[in-house]
C-alpha cells in the first residue's frame, strides 16, 4: 500500500507538472502527516493554491473544501473499491465545477507499485490519456479513466 501510494503521488506528478513554472512550481505536500495538506500542490508565488492534488478515496467534505481553496482540484482514485466509493459521494461534489476525479484501474496501481525500489529511475510518457512509466528492468501503462463530468 505505502509504495502503491507513492508511485500514484509520482504518476500525479508527471500528469500535472506546469510546462514551466512563471506561475511557481507543483510540489509534493505532507498529506501523509497533515490532514490540511493534499498529496500535491501547485502555489504561486504568492501563496495562493493554483492546483490541489489528492491521492486515494478522499472525503467528499474534504474535496469541497480543497475546492474552495484552489482554483483547480484533481483526485487519484487507484482502490479497487472506487465505484463503490464514487458512488457515494459523486452527487455531493456536483457543486464544484473546478473538481476532477480520475480513476486508476487497480490492476494498474498495483503494477505500479511493483516499479517502487530504494533508488529508482523513472522514465515516463504520457501520450493521448496513456502514460507508460518504466524503470531499467520493468514498464507499466496506465490509461487514468475520468470519472467527473464537465471540462
């Protein structure tokens, strides 16, 4: 689970980098210590929060929240109990026009997981929706399937 975690982190990273950082940088925050953190984020240099970005099956309340406080909002699902779990909460999130959920196929995540080493090098493409991400010896595709309406 901890390295599937942090390989998400990682695929969310290379899914949301800006193309150049005018407007400050996207950085890994301390959600895994801070409840008012998510797992990303990209702040100006002001400190304002451009892009907020959650791994895992977050609370719909804290989605909403995260929502209000950032001009965009992007959430990583990769359980295989995520229907089950956007079930629940997707028409509580009808509101937040500025939220996009996407979901990580379980299949995927765990294979992503089992690139994890102590000191890896990553590859990673990301292609028409798909993203290959690949080590010296291993390579994953994941295809993210987005799950929000909207743009």
């Amino acid at each position: 689970e901890a390295d599937e975690r942090m390989m998400i982190r990682l695929l969310a990273f290379a899914l949301n980098v800006p193309a150049d950082d005018k407007n400050g940088k996207l950085d890994f925050a301390k959600d895994l210590w801070d409840v008012d953190e998510p797992a990303l984020w990209h702040k100006d240099y002001t400190e304002q929060i451009l892009h907020w970005i959650d791994v895992g099956q977050s609370e719909d309340k804290r989605l909403m929240k995260a929502a209000g406080r950032a001009e965009r909002v992007t959430s990583y699902s990769f359980s295989s109990s995520t229907p089950v779990w956007w079930k629940a909460i997707e028409t509580k999130l009808t509101r937040a026009s500025n939220l996009v959920v996407w979901q990580i196929e379980a299949a995927q995540s765990q294979a992503l997981a089992k690139l994890a080493e102590r000191s890896m090098q990553l590859q990673v493409t990301v292609q028409d929706g798909t993203v290959w991400m690949s080590t010296t010896t291993d390579s994953v595709e994941i295809t993210p399937k987005r799950l929000t309406a909207g743009d």
